[in-house]
C-alpha cells in the first residue's frame, strides 16, 4: 500500500491521522493511506518555503531549468505508471490518465525553458540621461490549492517561488508523485512543500499565514469566493488567482457535420465523466439538426463503454465519489421536475466490482432557465436545448453567470468568426472537443468562472511574479 506523507523543508512526514485513498472504480481497492496534515505543519511548511525563498528566487535560470527538465524527463518517462495512479484513484480512463500525466511532464519542460526565456524591459528615460529598467520577480511563498480533478501542474517555480501545495484530500496520489520527482530532481529543502490534508484546516492555515504572499486556487466557485474573501482581509493582502466552475456551451447550427458535432458533444460533454470544469453540459442546438443530433448523439452514447478506469476499451470510467454521485443524481432528479426529457441514460450501473458508474445521461426540451442548464453539475450529465437560429444560439450561450470555454461546430467561416469574437468566454473552439486544450498557451476564463491572470503559456508570469521599475542615473 503506497503512504502519501507530507514533505516540509525536504522531510517526509508520515505522522498524525490517516486516510484511505479509495479507487472510484473499485471501492475494494485501497490505494493507499494519506495523511492528514495539520495547521501547525501548513504553518511549518511556510516557515520552511519563506526560508527557502531568498536563495531560490536568486538561483539561476541555469540552476531552476536543470531541476524542471529533469522533472519533466522523468514525469514522460514514467508516464505510464504515473497516468495509472491518476486513473485508479480519479477515475478518468487509462488513456486519458496518461494524456494527463504527459501533459503534465510537457508543462515542465515548458516552464524549464521560461526560466531561461524570462526576460525585462529598457527603456529610455522621460528626463535627460536616466536609465529605466523593467524586471520580473518572484512574490515569495505561493500557496496552491488545487481540486481533485486536476490536480498535477505547477508553474510556480520556474519564477523563483517558493511553494506550499495542498492538494484535495480525495486525491492526493498523483500530487504526491509530482512532488517526490521534483524532490529528487534536486530543489533545495523548503522550496516546495506538500501539505495533504482539508481545506478547512490546511487549506485554511495558508489563506490566514501572513508570510503566504499569493494564492493560486482551482475548485469550485463556493470555495474561490472564501479564498478571495480570506485573500483580501489578510494583511498584507495577498494576491489571488481563481480558477473554477463552468456551464460551458456547446453550439450546433444546422450547417454543422453531423459527425463532427455529436463527437464534439459526446468528447466535451461526457469523456473524463464530465468531470472536467471545461465539460460543455450545455449542448445549444439550432432546430433544422436538432432532431437528426439528438439520435446520432443518442446512438454514439449507447455504444459507450462505462466500466473500470483501468479496464482497456473503457470509454467512461466512474464518478469519483459517493457524494459527487449524490449530487449527479439529484440533478437527474431535478431536470425531470422542471419539466426536461431524460432522453437517454442516467441508470446506476452495477459492474464486476463495485464503484460509482453512473450511465451518461442526455436531456433535451431543456431551456436555459431550468437549473439543470444554470448550475455546474460536475458529472455525465448534459442538456440539449434547441434554438431557431444562430443569433438565439450565441444570446443562450452566453446566458450563463460563467465564461471558462465555449464551442460552435459549424461549417461557416461567418458564424464561426463570429462566435470566436462574441462568445463570452476565456477559450473557444471551433469544430474541436472544448474540453481539449493545449498546454503552451494561456488557460483560464472570465465571469463567475474566473479571477485574475490565466494560468499557463507566458501569460502565467502575470501571476507568478511582480514587476519592479528601476531608475538609474548612471
Ligand atoms: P473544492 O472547491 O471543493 O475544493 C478545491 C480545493 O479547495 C481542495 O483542495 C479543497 O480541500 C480546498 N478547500 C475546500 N474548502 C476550503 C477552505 N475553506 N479553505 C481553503 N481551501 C479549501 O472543489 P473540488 O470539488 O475539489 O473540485 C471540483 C471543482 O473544481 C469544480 O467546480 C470544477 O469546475 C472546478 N475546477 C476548475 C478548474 C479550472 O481551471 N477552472 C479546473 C479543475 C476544476
């Protein structure tokens, strides 16, 4: 049985309570046992990153980029097995599982390169024979509080940050992992601790410690609205990123390829359980398709396989717990009340072992007021609502209090144009899946989805560091 322990300034600590990591797809199957972290070691854990930090942020970018590459050389190498523990203890399939941990070991080495990218501004003065220099440096001890669905990407060190992560106490497997191979690529003790634990202890401690200058939170819109609060009543204030729910549209015109569309709908509305912040739970469909999508898309949700996440050939693994699923089949409850059509899906399904298979459910005669197409559901659960036009199409889509991504499938160039210049939305796609996004360029939202500087690409030095200005008279 693996034993994830937290690490503060370069030790494992196995001590204090425990709790069992439980596989989604097979409850019979502990992975391993977690501890669960205390405030006082998030308060020692600062302590360690606050020490940590002069010599780091000063290191150079030869130093920081040997430490990321080989982070990242081993994370690839290791993908498979690393891709497998996400899997058993999340849920997602096997091959999306191991995309993620590719993707992950991708995101370091990019961040390796930026240490060596990260570059300043000179400039001339305004008054006669002053120098002005614009540089970027690290804030200090970043806290990040990530969710259990994605839990493995840090850029935070590439910028000389030193970094205290908490991960979900759900899943905290694959977090661990990280750590221990950034550990042993050679960061300095204290640069990057691990505090596994709850967030109203642990994930409290960091957001009320005064040395924590920033806070980098993924998870839901309740728990970002705290962070933010806590953020700004701490003195000094600390400066915040939130990334966090989504009710993303999807948009099918009648000019569509069929084929195209029902992969898009079925890739970004039910793969990775629809557990994904970027899942399109809102499929906008304009009524010459409508009838002929809803029995494509129908036909393509009943040849899918819901099984074990390890299992080959599962198209659909488990939701991650007993109370997501609660909360999935409350929704199904609710579509039904207000007056939707469970069109498809939505059974329990019992498999060889036992785990929380729910069947993707599809509803339609939805409309955009009910809350099944208003509130994050997290879950395989997607509703159609069909409009006359396109122009009713974009004024649904971005009826919605979030904006993380948004898709049309469309076959033209107007529309599509359009759309990418209207949608209200930090990403958007055309004719591709909105749940796929590369890991090179700037990830985030607007809205209710999101606050502050995106994450990843250059765009994460925003967060990541702080400008300073500096004026010579040489
Ligand atoms: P969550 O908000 O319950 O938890 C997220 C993290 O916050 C966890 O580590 C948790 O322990 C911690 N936390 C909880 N209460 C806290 C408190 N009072 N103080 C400090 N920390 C606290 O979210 P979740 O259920 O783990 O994840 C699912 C949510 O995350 C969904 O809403 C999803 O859309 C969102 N999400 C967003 C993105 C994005 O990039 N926009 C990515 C992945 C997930």
């Amino acid at each position: 049985m693996l034993m994830f322990n937290n690490l503060i300034d370069g030790e494992w600590m196995s001590d204090g309570a425990r709790s069992p990591n439980v596989n989604p797809s097979d409850t019979n199957d502990v992975i391993g046992e977690a501890v669960r972290g205390t405030r006082a070691q998030a308060d020692g854990a600062v302590a360690a990153a606050k020490a940590a930090f002069p010599a780091w942020s000063r290191a150079t970018p030869q130093i920081r980029y040997d430490i990321l590459k080989k982070a990242s050389d081993e994370i690839l190498t290791r993908k498979d097995e690393l891709g497998r523990l996400l899997s058993r203890e999340e849920g997602k399939t096997l091959p999306e599982g191991v995309g993620e941990a590719a993707r992950a070991g991708q995101i370091f080495a990019f961040f390796a390169g930026e240490c060596l990218r990260m570059a300043g501004e000179k400039l001339a003065s305004v008054r006669p024979g002053i120098d002005v220099e614009i540089t970027r440096e690290g804030l200090g001890v970043v806290g990040l509080i990530t969710p259990w669905n994605f839990p493995i990407a840090i850029p935070a060190l590439a910028y000389g940050n030193t970094v205290v992560v908490k991960p979900a106490d759900l899943v905290p497997g694959s977090t661990w992992a990280l750590v221990d191979i950034l550990h042993r690529a050679g960061l300095p003790n204290g640069v990057l601790n691990l505090v596994i634990g709850r967030g109203s202890e642990v994930g409290a401690a960091l957001l009320e410690h005064p040395d924590v200058a920033a806070i980098s939170f993924t998870g839901s819109v309740a728990t970002g609205h705290k962070v933010a609060a806590a953020c700004v009543a701490s003195r000094p204030m600390k400066k915040f990123q939130l990334e966090m729910g989504g009710k993303n549209p999807l948009v099918i015109l009648d000019d569509a390829d069929l084929k195209v569309a029902v992969e898009c709908a079925a890739n970004s509305a039910f793969f990775s359980t629809g557990q994904r912040c970027t899942a399109a739970s809102r499929l906008i469909v304009t009524k010459g398709i409508h009838d002929k999508f809803v029995a494509a898309l129908t036909e393509r949700l009943s040849g899918l396989k819901i099984d074990d996440a390890l299992k080959a050939g599962t198209d659909i693994g488990p939701v991650v717990d007993q109370s997501q699923l609660d909360q999935d089949l409350k929704y199904l409850a609710i579509g039904k009340e207000e007056g939707a059509k469970l069109a498809f899906g939505g059974e329990r399904l019992k498999r060889e072992a036992p785990g929380f298979y729910l069947q993707p459910a599809l509803f339609t005669d939805v409309t955009n007021k009910m809350r099944i197409a208003r509130e994050e559901i997290f879950g395989p659960v997607a509703a159609v609502i069909r409009v006359n036009d396109y122009a009713e199409a974009l004024v649904t889509a971005n009826d919605t209090e979030f904006g993380l991504s948004a898709g049309i499938c469309t076959t033209s160039l107007k529309y599509a144009s359009d759309f990418k210049r209207n949608a209200e939305a930090g990403m958007v796609m055309v004719n591709l899946p909105i749940a796929g996004v590369d890991y090179h360029v700037p990830f985030g939202g607007r809205k209710g989805s999101s606050f502050g500087p995106r994450e990843q690409g250059k765009y994460a030095a925003e967060f990541y560091t702080t400008v300073k200005t500096a004026y010579t008279m040489p």
